[in-house]
C-alpha cells in the first residue's frame, strides 16, 4: 500500500463523511478513475479521427488495430466481432495494473473483488457466445464424444468452468497484491534511498504480463465456445 492515499485525501477535502467513504470503497473508487480515463481518452480520439491523424489518433489506431491483429491471428476471423470487449478487458486490466506504479495510487487489480468480476464477465460471456453460435447444441461441449460416459464428463467439464474463474481472478489478484505489499515494505523500510525502482520498472513488465494473459486466456475461451463440440 502506498504511505499517501491520494484518493482519500482528495475526498477528504469534501469533508470526513466523504474521506470515510474514500476509505472504506478506496479500491472501487480507483476502478471508476480508470474507467473514467478510458472513457474520456476514447471520447476524445474518437472526436479527432482526422484523414490525417494526430498524435492521439496514430497511438489508439496502432494500439487497437495491434490487439486486433494478434486475436485474428490467434482464434481467426470469426473473432474480430468480440475485439471490442476483447481489447477493453486488456486495457483496462494492463491499465489498472499500471496504475500502482504512481505514488498515491493503487491498481483495482490487487483487490479479489475486482478480478473476480473481470473473470465472472469473460466465463459468462463464454457461455452466451455458446449460445449464439450453437443454440441448444452448446450442451454437447458438456457431454464429452461418449454417449455412456456424458454424466461423468459433465460434471468434470462443469468443473473445469468454475476453475476458470479461480484461475482468471486468484492469479491477477494475487500477482498484483504481491507486487503491492513489496512495494509498501520498500517505501516504509528504504524510500528514501528509492529501493523500490528496480521493483517499480519490473512491475510494468509485470502489468503487462498479467493484462496479456488475462486477455490471451479470454479470447481462447472464445474461440473454445465458438467451436463445434468433438
């Protein structure tokens, strides 16, 4: 944890009612802030498309039409119409993750609360991508390809789902957390004597790890949904 909680004393301005409130939904108020950057930096890219790009408009158009490239090039064309939540899922957790490094900060990812519903949006979207491609059929990547053995494959298979989920939230939460707790123990123990840069330059490989597997596990999930059951 960082020593100065900025989002706490910025509300603390507004009165104690509002600093407790910081306080007690600190990490849910940092989630809204990234949101709010992605939504705003989005409004604003998307007013100045321009024949001629900008700055703004070169970066967004190099970082969305990259993430697109790679899901086509990982699940097919069939994925390009899901690049949308795809690529927000990425930003938003690579984002979120980053968001540790800036003193006062912390990253939404290192709470459960905030993996576990990114991991509950992409298992249940899985299941409505199911849906639409298979119908009533989708029961079938349920049932394994033996008649006799399908209770058994069933109850294996449902299973395996719900570990998604455990494997998608427990994972990030507790990369992030980690990182989090070694920089608190830096900043109290050497600040200033700036220990925890080596620690903080390694965490933006370590965002954009965690962010990348999070996404590349979500678009296979896609792609596992889309298919037809073997």
């Amino acid at each position: 944890m960082h020593p100065y909680p900025l989002l706490e004393k910025f509300f603390g301005l507004f009165g104690e009612g509002a600093q407790h409130f910081a306080s007690e939904y600190n990490i849910v108020l940092h989630s809204w802030l990234l949101m709010l950057v992605l939504i705003i930096v989005g409004a604003i890219a998307g007013k100045s498309v321009r024949l001629i790009p900008g700055r703004l408009q070169n970066f967004m158009e190099t970082v969305v039409s990259g993430i697109e490239e790679f899901m086509v090039e990982t699940i097919g064309e069939e994925g390009r119409w899901l690049l949308p939540l795809a690529a927000t899922i990425f930003l938003y957790v690579f984002l979120g993750n980053l968001m540790g490094l800036i003193p006062g900060l912390l990253p939404p990812t290192s709470s459960l609360n905030t993996t576990l519903s990114c991991a509950l949006v992409v298992v249940t979207f899985t299941h409505i991508i199911g849906v639409k491609y298979h119908g009533i059929g989708y029961i079938k990547h349920f049932l394994g390809p033996v008649w006799w053995m399908s209770p058994l494959i069933f109850i294996i298979e449902i299973i395996g789902h719900l570990a998604r989920i455990l494997s998608l939230s427990i994972r990030l939460f507790g990369n992030m957390m980690g990182h989090e707790i070694v920089l608190g123990i830096l900043f109290l123990l050497a600040g200033a004597f700036l220990a925890p840069l080596p620690i903080m330059a390694m965490g933006i490989f370590v965002a954009f790890v965690q962010g990348f597997v999070f996404f590349l596990l979500s678009i296979i999930y896609f792609q596992g949904a889309m298919e037809h059951a073997h």
